[in-house]
C-alpha cells in the first residue's frame, strides 16, 4: 500500500478526533476526572482499540507507529528556543541545593537500578531479550512517551532493533498508571500517617483540573503576539522557527549518516542542537524579543499530546505479549525505586515538606512531570511548599545533564555496556544523596514532625484562610 500525505494527514485529523472525544470524556465522566487520565491518554487507548489490532473500525494507516519519534524530533527542537532565562549555578546550589541533587538523584538513580538490577535479571533469565532492553523502563517512566520515543528511535538506529520503539511507548503508557495509582495510594498512607503538611484527607482539585476545562473567568491567553498579523500570523511564525530546526535536525542526521562512520547520531538531539543555534542566531539578529517563549512551549506541548496518542495507540499489541514477562518484572522494579526513594531518600534529606516534594518527584520519575504536578497539587493545592519553583530553577541545569543523558547513554547501552552502565549511574547517585546529608543533614524525625520553615508558611496560610473567612 502506498502511503502519500493525505495518508498522514487523515492518522493526524483521525486522532485529532479521538482526542476531542477523550476531552469530552474526561470533562463528563467522573471515574476518568477521579483517575486524572491525561485525554492524550485516553485518545491513545481509545484508537488501540479501534485500530485493526481490536476493532478495525478506524483506518489509520501503517505507519503511526513511526509518528512519535517524528513527533519527538519536533518537541526536542522547541526545547531551547526562546528561552532567556540565566541562572548561576552557585545561585542554584545554594537556594534549591537538595532540590537539585535528590531530583537528580532520583532521576540518575531510576536509570541505574533498572540497568545493573534488570539488566542482571534479563542476561541471567531471558538470553533471548536484547540486551538494551533495562534502559527502555526508565526512559518510559522518567520521560513519559517522549524519552521512551526519543531512546527507542536511538536503540532502532544505532543497534537495529525494530520493537524497542513500541517497548518503549509501552513502558511510557505503565509509567503513567503507576503514577496515578500508585500515588493516590501512597497519598491516602500519607494522610493517615499526618505526612502532609496542607491536608488532612485527599484533597479535592478545582473544577479545571479535573473536567481539563477551564471556566470563562479563569481562562489566560497563551502567549503574546510578538510580529503583525497583515505580515505574518504570530502563532506561524513561533511554528515555523520550531520547524527550521526541526528541518535543521533532520538534514544534519543525514549529512552525518551519509559520511559512513558506522554509527548513527540521535535526530532529536541534532533538533536540539539545531534549535539552540536557531536561538543564537536570533539572538544575533536582535529578533529574540519577537519569539515568546510561552507560545513556544505550546507549540511543543502540542506535539506531546499528538506523541502520546499515536504513541499508545501504535503499540504492537503482539510485540508487548511477546515481552510481557520482562516488562513485568522492569515495571516492579521501577516502582520500587519510586517508593524507596519517596520514603528513605526524600523523608530523611529533604529540607522541609519532604512529602509534598516527594510525591512530586516520585510522579515525575515514573509518569512525566505533568503527573507530579497533579499529585502535588492534591497534597499542596496552593503550591505553598515551595516545590515546583525550587525544581522550575534547579531543572535548568538537570535539564542540560538529563539531555546528555539521553543523547549518551543509549548508544552506550547499545554497545553492550549494560551492567557497567548502570553500576557507574547508581554510584553517581549515592554520591549526590551522601553530598546532600553532609550540606544539609539527614534527618530522624517522625513523618508527620515539623521542619524548619514549615510552621511559619503552615502559620501564613491559616493567617490567610481566616481573612477570608471574616471578610
């Protein structure tokens, strides 16, 4: 079957279609709403099973599969462009300190102990999984469909193997329900033991986080309009920048795969790359002030939603059955890493509010930071801990080493360099857990004692609520 752009254009409005239903359902369906399923999600599961692996009623074609790593090429080359915020590292270190060193921890720790534990277990017990198999786990749960796209389109070219693209969007689609049920359930633990500091039950999130529609008073513009709509529409032009280094991505793998040296560079981190010197050039041309970074980020979140669905939707059902087995015992090992470092790592460094920022890092490191953020807002509705501005400043340098991550270890992993991988990955994160209790101390207290600064933001906040009240 020949496959030519309306091929494409009609998989893209097929889910575009399935993804207003799954708006519609998560704005009507309370059991969804109390589940907080993304409806990238849902649009995702909704055309697995009307694709023609179940039902056979939608006509996607043959390659939707291949659309998330396109689709991540596109998110990766978004990355840096427009971005205009500096930070010192010094200034990082000492203002969010054991924010930066446990999320990464968290995150190097996540990759490690899938690829020495699992890695030790599929060698010993499956000789007849590919060797890389550990690293697809970590990359679905620390970097949701993106990552698993991005590290099992690197697996597919610099080792050959076909299925670790749809392993990959397999473990990104778990990951997701590990976060949601497996952090509503350590939620309800924790406000029984009295962990939370803002909660003394399951908090209730507003109308818009729940339905994901947002009501008329509260609703903000997206971003600004920086050139003139009679030259050139705002929103085209902000696109177009993203997909010249898209373009700029792609033409490099190319050039680079044309010079014969045997290996393959990753297309999404060439993107990247792309999009940073895109930024530079903009910067030389004085037109950054004409690129908002918020538009930008929608841009890419945009193309998120799309990598999701066609991401669960493209999964090979049979391919999944065929590793079944492995990927169970993967899923069990990500999740006891999740649940160690919530209640071993980040009860006894953490600084303050160490389950509210907890639960945040144990939603990120196993269904994206989007889940981290809901699961915070149900212990944190007003985001009073300090959680998420602490990890927006400390991320500006994960984000660089979380990059090279990716950009590196597969390849690495690919060459055979599984165990080693991961001892050297878990030693680095033992490092930083040990470099934060000698800065900041490791504490013995009860879960539910107060730690420095908690009783005067806990005091500020009643403050406020009876202001309300007597007004």
């Amino acid at each position: 079957m020949n496959f030519g752009p309306y091929d494409m254009l009609m998989d893209f409005a097929l889910m575009s279609l399935l993804l207003f239903i799954a708006q519609y359902l998560r704005a009507k369906v309370k059991i969804i709403q109390r589940l907080y399923f993304p409806s990238s999600l849902i649009a995702g599961f909704l055309g697995l099973f009307l694709s023609d692996q179940f039902l056979g009623v939608l006509p996607f074609s043959e390659n939707i599969a291949s659309y998330a790593y396109l689709l991540v090429v596109v998110l990766f080359a978004s990355l840096f462009i427009g971005r205009k915020q500096k930070a010192k590292f010094k200034q990082v270190v000492d203002k969010v300190g054991d924010t930066f060193t446990l999320n990464l921890a968290a995150e190097l720790g996540g990759f490690g102990t899938a690829l020495l534990f699992g890695g030790f277990i599929i060698s010993r017990f499956f000789p007849g999984v590919p060797e890389a198999f550990p690293i697809l786990q970590p990359a679905g749960f620390v970097g949701g469909h993106g990552y698993a796209a991005a590290i099992g389109g690197t697996l597919e070219d610099v080792a050959g193997w076909s299925e670790a693209l749809t392993i990959g969007q397999t473990f990104a689609t778990i990951g997701i329900l590990v976060g949601i049920f497996g952090g509503l359930a350590l939620i309800n633990y924790a406000t029984r033991a009295k962990a939370t500091k803002f909660i003394t039950t399951m908090a209730e999130l507003p109308d818009s986080m729940r339905t994901g529609l947002v009501s008329a008073e509260d609703q903000q513009s997206m971003g600004k309009s920086t050139v003139n709509p009679m030259s050139i529409d705002p929103l085209g032009w902000h696109l177009l920048l993203v997909l010249i280094a898209t373009a700029g991505g792609y033409y490099a793998y190319e050039a680079w795969a044309s010079l014969g040296f045997g290996f393959n560079l990753p297309m999404m981190c060439l993107s990247m790359l792309a999009g940073v010197v895109l930024q530079f050039a903009l910067n030389i041309f004085k037109l950054q002030e004409y690129v908002d970074r918020d538009v930008i980020v929608r841009i890419g979140s945009t193309a998120t939603d799309y990598l999701v669905g066609f991401g669960v939707a493209g999964i090979n059902v049979a391919i999944v059955a065929e590793y079944i087995t492995p990927i169970i015992i993967m899923t069990i090992i990500g999740l006891l890493w999740g649940v160690f470092f919530l209640f071993i790592c980040s009860r006894k460094l953490f600084q303050n509010f160490w389950f509210e920022r907890g639960i945040f890092v144990y939603g990120w490191t196993t269904g994206i930071v989007a889940m981290g953020i809901t699961l915070l807002r149900v212990v944190d509705p007003e985001f009073r801990s300090g959680t998420l501005e602490d990890y927006g400043m400390a991320y500006v340098f994960i984000s660089i080493i979380e990059l090279s991550l990716i950009s590196v270890l597969p390849v690495y992993v690919a060459q055979g360099n599984v165990l080693l991988a991961g001892l050297v990955l878990i030693l680095i994160a033992i490092g930083l857990l040990v470099i934060t209790a000698l800065k900041y101390g490791w504490k013995s207290d009860s879960m539910d004692a107060l730690r420095p600064g908690e009783a005067e933001v806990i005091a500020a906040m009643e403050a406020e609520m009876g202001e309300e009240i007597s007004s």
